[in-house]
C-alpha cells in the first residue's frame, strides 16, 4: 500500500511589484502615514550606510556591513514590533537597531569598535559575528518569557548562510516543539559572503526547513516594505497569542560587497547587480507614491535632507567620544566577572601602567 501521509507548501507574499503597483486583496490595514514613516526610516538607514562606508575608508572606523539593498527588509519587519520585543541581530541589522530607536550615535559608537555602545540596551542585543549561534541565545530568551508568562516576543535575524548551520536546526526544532514565541527571520540576500544562494543548500525554499520543526514557514518579498510588515506583524500577533514560532524567508538582495574588507566584483557579474539595482526597495515605495498621487520631489528631498543632518549629527557626536580604556574589555561581557577574567584584566592593568599606554 502507498499513501500520501502529509502534504506542505510555502506561500510566497508579496504587497507591492517592483513597479508599485499594489495587490488591493493582500494590502495591511496600514495607513499612508505608517507607510511614509517607513519610507523616511529606509532613506536614514541608506543615508546611514553611505557616510559610514565613508568614515571606514577614512580610517574613522573598523570594517562595516553595508546594509545597502535590504532596507525593506529590516525596517519593514521591526516596524511590527513592539518595544518590549527582544531582538537579536547578526551583524547586518543597522537598520533594525535604528528602526527600534537606538541612540544615532550609538550606532556609529559600536562600528568604531567601542563596546560601550550596547550598555544599558535590554531588548536589543549586541550584533553577533560568529554565524547562526544567536538563534539558539534567541530561543532561550523566547523560552523564559513563555515560562514567566510575559508576552513579549523575540526576533532573531540571520542570513541564508546560517541556514547551513546546526544552531540553526537546533534552534528550529526546540521552538516548534515548545511552541516558543519567537520569529526566526532569514534575509536571505543571496549570497553567504562569496557562496550564492544556489550552491548554500538543495532545499528549493529556506523557508520549507521549518516545516520539519513544526514551524509556520513563509516567503516574502523582502524588497517589498510593506509586505514583510504585514507578514512580520502577522507573526508577532500569532506568537503574542501562544500560537507558536514563524520562520519567515526574506527575499532581498545585498546589493553592497560583504563588507568593507570584501570585493564582490570578484564573483558576482554587472547583469546579477543592474537587475536587483532595478528592484531596489527605496525607488518601489517612491513609485508606490507616485501611483497614488501623494509623492512629489520637494518631499523627497526634505527626507533626504532631514536624514543627513540626522546622521551627521550622529558621526559627529560619536566622534567627540573618548576611546574606551583596553581593560573596559572585559566589563560588559558578564553581569558577574569570573575570577579567570578578573585575573586577566589585572594582568591587562599591570601591562598598560608598566608600558605607560
């Protein structure tokens, strides 16, 4: 005997095409305000990319992860989120973290290397570098919220590349079968530093590895901010209402290099670029305005403007900042220092006073 015993999909969503041109039948209950307030937030968080690309090349700081290209992503789905929310990041999110109201300066604080930056933030955790491992710290947190019976939820992002990661299964697995209240969010942007999409994984779908865990999984175009609000804003309410984690797969692209110390002429061509270039998350909301009548250029050009003084401002202010001392190394990793690291900063101490650092 032969039988079928369970059948899945993934839907693949999507509010507003490249031209922006809306699906009436798919469109939020948002009002053009929201709208235009994500809007605002995507040219500060372009603006933002631009000038701290800058200040790399100047020396002014360490290596920077353009976000340049994912804009929609990242302020889109924080947007649908509350302030109480955690969110862990991996090391691309800038947009998140200036969407959430992190301090402007403080954001250009933490690319100068200063570790300062991230103290006294209790929703936001620090970036994370090494990849995958914050999915398994983002599942612990959804875990103990769910056992205090508090409703907030938590938001861990990630990229395609950590899809190919244990943490990642690991994660998956405990959420869906505990029914956390956590959001898994792939900004999947095609590539995993120099390996594309295509050669990260077999699964025809991201997505499709969280219905192993019992996770709701879903597409959406992540160049399309108001369609990864609505999809991200639907995750929230299922898991504030105990229905259990979301694995949410969205489509970008990084139209940047990785970073700042990677060349990514060197294994992607001009055609792959021009084509995403024309689907670029900030031009589709501005034709999104124009269909409808309410986009004019003396608009875009006070965001524009408000957005630069903003972030000038920011550099400014993060620049007039004293460097952090070495031994500030060690004291913001644990709430209580173990003795090893006690020791290893008085050693650090004893070296700096003897060399006269």
């Amino acid at each position: 005997m032969k039988s079928t015993v369970k059948s899945f999909s993934v839907e693949y969503f999507q509010v507003l095409d490249s031209e922006g041109n809306v699906d009436n039948s798919l469109m939020p209950n948002i009002p053009e305000s929201k709208i235009k307030e994500i809007y605002h937030l995507m040219v500060l968080v372009r603006t933002f990319d631009e000038k701290l690309f800058k200040l790399q090349r100047s020396g002014k700081i360490g290596t920077y992860a353009e976000v340049r290209g994912e804009e929609a992503s990242e302020v889109g789905s924080a947007m649908a989120l509350e302030k109480e929310d955690w969110m862990c990041p991996s090391f691309r999110e800038t947009g998140v973290f200036i969407t959430r109201g992190a301090p402007r300066d403080k954001i250009v604080q933490a690319w100068r290397g200063d570790v300062r930056a991230f103290k006294g933030d209790k929703k936001n955790l620090p970036v994370a570098i090494p990849v995958g491992s914050q999915t398994l710290y983002a599942t612990g947190i959804a875990w103990a919220s769910k056992l205090k019976n508090e409703k907030d939820i938590t938001i861990v992002y990630f990229g395609d590349g950590a899809t190919s990661e244990g943490d990642f299964y690991e994660a998956m697995n405990f959420a869906g079968e505990f029914k956390l209240p956590i959001i898994f969010f792939c900004q999947n942007n095609q590539w995993a530093i120099s390996t594309p999409r295509k050669s990260q994984s077999a699964s025809e779908t991201i997505a499709q590895k969280g219905i192993a865990s019992g996770v709701y999984s879903v597409q959406v175009d992540g160049n399309d901010a108001v369609g990864v609000y609505k999809i991200t804003k639907e995750a929230v309410d299922r898991a504030r209402n105990g229905e259990g984690p979301t694995l949410i797969e969205s489509i970008t692209y990084r139209m940047g290099d990785h970073t700042t110390s990677d060349d990514s002429s060197r294994y992607r061509t001009e055609e792959e670029v021009k084509y995403w270039l024309a689907r670029d998350p900030l031009l589709r909301l501005e034709k999104y305005f124009r269909n409808i009548n309410t986009w004019n250029d003396e608009y875009g050009r006070w965001v524009k403007e408000t957005c630069e003084k903003e972030v000038d401002e920011a550099i400014a202010k993060a620049l007039a900042i004293e460097k952090p001392g070495p031994d500030e190394l060690f004291d913001y990793v644990y709430a209580v220092m173990p003795k090893e690291l006690q020791e290893q900063k008085k050693e650090l101490e004893e070296e700096v006073k003897q060399r006269g650092l």
